[in-house]
C-alpha cells in the first residue's frame, strides 16, 4: 500500500492544483477511484466515494484537499517535478496535503474490503481549501448525509490536533475630512484609525484556551492618503482574528463592534469557526493508546466548515507548508497509513 501511495503522490505532483484550478487532479483522482471498482462522486473540483454497510451504523468521513497554494519564487526545483532523494519526496502538494490525501486513500481501501467493521465510511478529496472558497467542502456538505465523526487530513506530525483556531478577517474603515496638510482643517483619518489600532493591539478575550490560549488579533494591513498635503479623508485596514472554541466568529465580532469606536468594522465571513473535540471520544483514547499526543492548532483547515465533530491528524510537518521546495518524508505516508489504520481499527463511536 505504501509503493502504490507513493506513486499516486508523485502522479498528483506532476499535475498542477492550485486552488480553483484543481479540475485534472479531481479527474485523475476520479478515474483512479473509478479503476478501483468504486462509484466515485463528484461536484465541481470535489471528489468523494462512499463505503457504506448499513444506515444503521455511525459515518466516519475522511477527508483532505488536492488543491495547492501558488508555489513561491523561491524554489530551486522544478515545483510540478516529483524527485525523490534521501528519503524525501519533494514537489509542491507533497507534505500539504498530498500526503495525507492518499494516505487517506489508502485507509478507504483498506477497510472498504472489511465487511464486519462497526462504521460506514465517506472519503472526500476536496477542493478550494487552500482559500477556503465556497466550492470546496461546503459546498458538498449537504449531499454526504450524515456524519459521525471525521478526521482532516493535513500535516500535523501523526499527533492529534483536537482543538483548532477559527478565522476572521475583518474590513475597517475610519472616515474623516479631508483638509490642506499646511492649514489646521480637516479630521484625519488615519488618526482615528490609530485610535481603534492601539485597541486591537491591546485588548485581551476574557477567556483563554488550555490548548489555543486566548483569541488572537493582528493588525496586518494598512491604506490612506493620496498625496503627502492633503490630510486623508479614509483610512482603510484588514485585522485577522482567530478565534478559540470559547467564542464563535460571531460572538466576536459583536465584542469588537462594541469597542471599536471610530472605524465601521466588516467581515468577509464569520462561518470559519474555531472547533474541538472531547478528548474522551473514542478516538482520542485510541490515539492515547497508540502512543500519540494532543495538542490545540494554530492553523485553519477544512475543519472550520465541519459541522460535526472533527479531529486533525495527518503525515508531515505543517512547518513545511507553503514553502519553496517543500518536501514529505517517503517514511512518513508508510506511518501514516499505518497509523490512520489502527486509529479506526474496530473503534467504535
């Protein structure tokens, strides 16, 4: 099983992905599904294939992405050129998240030709993750039925990720007057801005997470003025939030409107939620048994549009991520295979 992920590894690295421009890598993944003698799905670049024994036992959904970010500037290789070499397999997709996308794969396979198992399951290879677009998971959500349980796919070392980080970007914008820079007129509104800044840099969430710590606010862009003597009339900047499994999206934008006092503050979207999972639920203890250790992610996934409950785990370091010449140690899809494995391995949930 390891010889054969590995090579569909080094077939899907060879075919470009970037993010809304995954329809060959859903084709590839489609026919190889199609070959296996299984009735794959598919809804604009989403491919999912189901494994089911009986309505009356609990679904397990194992889902990653085959969409890529834009390699960087950066690398030294050929990024759509799988090469093998001491012990790495480097290509862009290759650790995020094709990894643990065939891994994944793999573990379907696997049990799909196990007829005792106590759980039906559902792989999903998903779309547009990489820019949590609308065409990606959520948009099939409602035709995978119900689920139980899932398990993210993404590169977390083999560890259990049990609690993950939402995401907000919020649009602000303070409006003044404009005025001659050499007169005293005007209201300035990169000034007021400053003045709803100073409060995202300082102000602190009351409730902090043992695993995520508290909700997280970064001023990371700025933009105003047309010419150095005219005072401007709008000051524009983007804050990213994220949030920890205390407050929803919403529940904390409420709190930032109410402080903010002199900029209008917009989300782009407020259904990128923050998520965890009990750690005596039956995987967890799994993972516990097997050796595994637990923590709380700073990085989103397609966890924040799961309305159920969900746990991360995956081959490779998301260190790696988004990286020039970024890499996947040829032993660690062979672990994650394995692992992926004795984690549903007769569990029960």
């Amino acid at each position: 099983m390891t010889d054969e992920a590995i090579s569909l590894l080094k077939q899907l690295i060879a075919i470009p992905s970037i993010s809304r421009e995954e329809d060959k890598t859903a084709a590839f993944i489609f026919q190889y599904l199609s070959s296996k003698g299984f009735k794959p799905e598919r809804k604009g670049n989403n491919i999912w294939v189901r494994s089911m024994l009986s309505e009356s036992l609990p679904t397990i959904l194992l889902d990653s992405h085959h969409d890529t970010v834009k390699p960087v500037s950066s690398w030294t290789i050929e990024p759509f050129t799988p090469i093998e070499k001491d012990g790495k397999l480097y290509g862009l997709g290759s650790n995020d998240a094709g990894a643990s996308l065939i891994s994944l794969l793999m573990t379907f396979i696997h049990f799909s030709a196990q007829p005792n198992r106590p759980f039906n399951l559902i792989f999903s290879a998903s779309a547009e993750e990489e820019v949590t677009g609308k065409g990606g998971l959520a948009s099939v959500i409602p035709d995978l039925g119900r689920i139980d349980l899932a398990i993210a796919g993404e590169p977390t070392k083999m560890q259990m990720a049990v609690a993950e980080k939402g995401l907000m970007v919020l649009d602000c914008k303070a409006i003044g007057k404009t005025g001659h820079a050499a007169r005293n007129e005007g209201i300035n509104s990169i000034y007021l801005a400053m003045e709803d800044i100073e409060w995202f840099k300082t102000f602190v969430f009351p409730e902090k997470s043992d695993l995520l710590g508290p909700v997280k606010l970064s001023v990371t862009m700025i933009n105003a003025g047309t010419q150095h003597n005219v005072v401007p009339h709008e000051c524009a900047f983007v804050v990213d939030v994220r949030t920890n499994e205390f407050y929803s999206n919403q529940q904390a934008l409420e709190i930032i409107q109410r402080h903010v006092k002199n900029s209008t503050v917009t989300p782009r979207s407020t259904h990128l939620n923050s998520s965890r999972i009990a750690l005596d639920h039956p995987i967890v203890k799994r993972g516990m048994e097997l050796g595994l250790t637990y923590f709380g992610s700073p990085t989103s996934s397609n966890q924040t549009v799961m309305p159920y409950t969900s746990i991360k785990i995956g081959p490779g370091d998301s260190a790696r991520s988004h990286s020039a010449d970024e890499f996947v140690y040829v032993e660690e899809i062979g672990k994650g295979i394995e692992t992926y494995i004795k984690l549903l391995d007769k569990l029960e949930i």
